[in-house]
C-alpha cells in the first residue's frame, strides 16, 4: 500500500490521540506537544496539545527541512533527544525554525510495513525539561499510536479485499446469469430439434408404413379371394388390421407402454385378471389397476366399454 492509498485517520482516532498529548503537556508541564504526519517529501503538524502556551499552529504539509527535529526522526527512524540545540552547530537553525525551541525529545511513528507515519514529539524553550521524567510513558504512547495504526491498516486491508470479493462475486453473478440464458436458449434450440426429429421420424414411419402397405394389400387382396380355413382366415384378418390406416396410431401408442406395462398386457391378453396379474407380478392389485389405466390413456381408450383385451389381440397375438 503506497503512501497515496494510506487510510484517512479517523476523528475517533484522532480524538484519542489528541488526550495523549494534553495529557503528556499536563504531565510534563511542557509547552509544545506534537503528533505530525510525513507524506513523502512535505511534513505537516496533525495535532498538537491545547495549552496556551503552546506557539504551534496546525497548517497543510510543508517542505521537509533537514534543520527540524522531526525530519531527522524520520529519516533515522530512531527516538532523537536534543537538550540544547545552542550547544552544537548540528541544530544553528533549528531554533529559528522550530518557533524558538532548543529542547526536543521526539520518537518516529510508522505503518505496520515500516513506513513512516509521523513523529511523536515533545519541545520547550528550557533545557531541564521534565519531559525526560517522562521518556518510558512517551515509548507507551508510541506504542499505542503504532498499534493505532497497525491496526486501521489492517481495517483497511480487509475493506479493500471485502471490496474485490464483492466486485468477484457481482462478475461471477453476471457470469452466471448469461450462461444460464444461454443455457435456456441452448435447451429451446434442443427441444426445437428433437420436435423436428419427431417430426421426421413420424413422417418416415407414415412413408415406410404407406410404401409396405401399398406392396403388401394387392396380396392380401388375392390371398382373400382364395379358400382359406377359419385359422387362416383369422391371420389374414389380423394382418388386415394392422395394415388398416386407422390403427397406426394405435401401433405407435403400444411402443410407448414401459417394460411393467407391457408385461400386464400381455396377462390381459392371456385372460388373466388383476387379482392373478398382481399375484404372477408380486404387487398389489392397486398397481396393476394404476398400469390399466395408464395402458387405456396411452392407447387411447375413453370408453369403458371396450375392453383392452379386445383392443390389444390383433397386436399382441397369442402364441
């Protein structure tokens, strides 16, 4: 996460930081306590304790100076106390710069990847400051500040993966929404097409059945017109039926029975009753009588009065 995508501090936060340093001004009786805020190369005062006495202003970032205290801190990363700046040549404009404060004990705040945040620091006029009383509850608070901001890293981290997750989830949504039209539009083209191969199978049954038909009735005919016995009369009547236009519908409704249906017409056509049917299948009567019914629906039969024996022997002949 570069320095341009860091979270905004919020003013809860904010606020809680803000009672450290009154409460440290308070503590060590100092005059000026800061929290400032680095952001590449420009620095700005992000708060600073409410005495009166306190020179400090907040304003916007300004260009990082090697003369003030705080960009040394930053650029070391390492706590940096200064008693008098007066006395080394190091810090000539240090106090000119820093509103007239030669005293300066600050420590570095970073990010959890180690980048720098700001300082922590504190400053006054007088060298005997009793901010030095102070320097192990200065490490607290730079330690809470860094937790601080540990934490509102990871708050964000987690927002802009919950972001993306959601932005994966909406695209994985859109995805499957269009292959589900798709889908739709593939099972209509299927449905199409198997129409049509009904269609087509239908039409080539009826050209089969229409071709056969117009080879075999001229024998039948001559066949009818010999002597025949009353057996084989009887064929020539069945095979007539079956060849009779009217009852190839018929034909097409039997190969629609399943496996259990076609077993019970067969007993139907032998004679058997429900009762022995359910008994030679080991169900109940009650399925055989569901299997009846669903025999007459496939085939057709709306009147009760005739019965599926009679309908089913011209196509199930008795062997």
């Amino acid at each position: 996460m570069t320095t341009s995508q860091r979270p905004v501090v919020p003013s809860a936060l904010l606020n809680k930081w803000q009672h450290i340093i009154d409460l440290l001004a308070r503590l060590s009786h100092t005059p000026a306590v800061l929290i400032t805020r680095v952001r590449q190369d420009d620095i700005s005062l992000l708060l600073r304790s409410r005495n009166t006495e306190n020179p400090f202003q907040p304003k916007g970032f300004n260009k990082r100076c090697s003369d003030m205290y705080c960009d040394r801190v930053i650029t070391d990363q390492t706590p940096l106390l200064i008693n008098n700046a007066l006395e080394t040549a190091d810090w000539k404009n240090a106090p000119s710069v820093e509103r007239g404060m030669t005293f300066y004990l600050g420590y570095p705040l970073s990010w959890p990847d180690a980048e720098p945040f700001g300082t922590i620091c504190v400053m006054d006029q007088q060298a005997d400051n009793q901010a030095l009383d102070y320097q192990q509850l200065m490490e607290e608070f730079q330690a809470l500040i860094n937790h601080d901001l540990k934490l509102l890293h990871e708050l964000e981290s987690h927002q802009q993966q919950q972001l993306q997750m959601e932005h994966r989830l909406s695209t994985l949504n859109t995805e499957i929404d269009a292959r589900a039209i798709d889908l739709n539009e593939i099972n209509t083209a299927l449905r199409v097409l198997l129409r049509q191969r009904e269609s087509d199978r239908q039409a080539l049954e009826q050209e089969a059945y229409a071709e056969l038909s117009q080879q075999i009735t001229p024998l039948l005919e001559q066949l009818s017109a010999e002597p025949l016995s009353d057996a084989q009369q009887s064929c020539l009547l069945k095979i007539q039926r079956c060849l009779a236009p009217g009852d190839n519908n018929a034909l097409h409704n039997l190969r629609l029975l399943s496996p259990a249906e076609q077993k019970v017409v067969g007993y139907i056509q032998a004679g058997k009753s429900s009762k022995e049917i359910a008994a030679l299948l080991h169900v109940s009567k009650k399925t055989v009588d569901y299997h009846r019914q669903n025999i007459r629906k496939k085939l057709g039969l709306n009147s009760a009065s005739l019965s599926l024996k009679s309908y089913l022997t011209p196509y199930f002949p008795r062997t």
